[in-house]
C-alpha cells in the first residue's frame, strides 16, 4: 500500500474510534449478559479488573443513543443519572468519568463537554448533552452518594428518570430514593461494586437479592471471563490472576 494511502486509513480508523468508540468494544461473555439483562433492577457483584465499568458505561450510552445492540430501550431523548461514592472517586485517573469519556462518541456530544485529568467531567454542573445523532436531546447527568451539594438522597428528590447506574456500594437511603424517580417511564437501575473491607452495610441489598427484587450477576476472576469476543487472547491470562491473587 502506497505511503499516502496508509496514512489516509489510519486517519480514517483514528476518526471512527474518536467519533464511534463503541462500535469498536469487544465484549466478553459475562459483559454481553450484563448488558442482555432484561430486568429493571440489577447488580454486578464481582472482583476488580473483569470490565463492570465499561459494561455498564457502554449499556447507559447505548440506551442514551436508541442502539442497544441487545435488549430494547426506551426510545430517546431519555434522562440518565450516574453515582459514585464521591466527586473524586469517580473522577480519578481510569476512573468512572474517564472511562466514559473514552467511550462517548465525541461528534454527537456537546462542544462544551471536556474531561480533564484528576478533575472528570467538567461544567457546572457536569453533565453530558447530547446534540445530534440518534440520542440527541438525551442528557447524562452526575451525582454522589454523600448528602450535601451535588450528593446523596437529596440530590435526586423530584427528578423523573428513564436509567440509573451506580459505581461502589449505594446507600440504602439513596437506594430508595432513586428507585421511585424510575417509576413513571419503568425505568432501569444498573449497579455494580466489588465487595470490599470497610464497605457500607448491605444486607438490604443482600435481602432484596435473595428475594429476587434485584437480579444478581456474578461470574467469578477467571481467564475465561477476561476474553473479549474474537480476541486470541484474554486481557488477564490465568497465570497472571494467580500471581494477583497470591500478592492479595
């Protein structure tokens, strides 16, 4: 191939990635079912590094836009809430927001939408607007579990919602506050969060859990989850998630 033409592909393919991330994101097994999930309340409780992030993120934009590629979505323009425990959880380096602005498709977004290293999303408030393309009109909106400005049960009272997600342990009271605000639309609430030492008390969600209220997904560190479809290797090979689990 000619000098001229690579460069040209190679433009083309860094445009299509910047402008339509996620016609290029490679699920795994355990991210497809995730984001096939029919149910209006549902939790991802495993370990770190199996994309419960992405998943989520790539699920909320899909709804945002109308294209879910697996399950059938409100049409847009919809109202979508994130929460994470704290403004600098969600905005720290490989964090909540970064990980989103890697998969927002940046020509449908507003000009104004940035994300800045260890500051997330910017804008007061920070939210994302969608201008044009198939979601256009849809807003995603932030906020925190901590009560006060900008977080906690507080911060969703009188908001109608189509979806929520959530990032780390909700709060039981923040938990029923945003489940009413889905009501009107039968909306959907995502959460996911990795159990950790020090966490809040879940044994609500435990109960609701058990109860079927909310539908469990939970798969396990293993290589055969960390394998992307058609990908000839996985992104953590068995050996390497031996070797991490024998550090912890």
């Amino acid at each position: 191939m000619p000098a001229e033409a690579a460069i040209d592909q190679a433009r083309e393919v860094a445009e299509a990635v910047t402008h339509r991330p996620l016609d290029w994101l490679r699920p795994t097994t355990p991210q497809r079912l995730w984001m096939s999930e029919v149910a209006q309340l549902a939790l991802w409780l495993d370990g770190n590094q199996l994309g419960k992030t992405s998943s989520i993120l790539a699920d909320c934009i899909h709804r945002c836009r109308g294209t879910h590629p697996y399950v059938r979505t409100h049409r847009p323009p919809i109202n979508v809430l994130i929460m994470g425990a704290s403004w600098p959880q969600m905005a720290q380096a490989g964090g909540f927001m970064e990980k989103l602005w890697q998969l927002l498709p940046k020509n449908e977004i507003g000009p104004n939408v940035r994300w800045e290293p260890g500051f997330g999303i910017t804008g007061k408030p920070p939210r994302i607007v969608f201008v044009r393309g198939p979601g256009k009109g849809s807003v995603i909106s932030f906020a925190t579990f901590v009560k006060g400005k900008g977080g906690g049960a507080d911060r969703v009272q009188g908001a109608t919602l189509h979806h929520v997600c959530t990032d780390e342990p909700i709060p039981q009271a923040v938990y029923e506050e945003v489940v009413p605000r889905l009501m009107r639309h039968g909306g959907t609430l995502r959460m996911n969060f990795t159990p950790r030492v020090g966490m809040p008390n879940m044994d609500d969600m435990r109960k609701r859990v058990e109860e079927k209220v909310v539908k469990l997904h939970n798969y396990g560190l293993l290589e055969r989850n960390c394998w992307p479809e058609g990908a000839p290797v996985p992104f953590l090979s068995a050996a390497r998630i031996e070797a991490m689990l024998a550090a912890l």
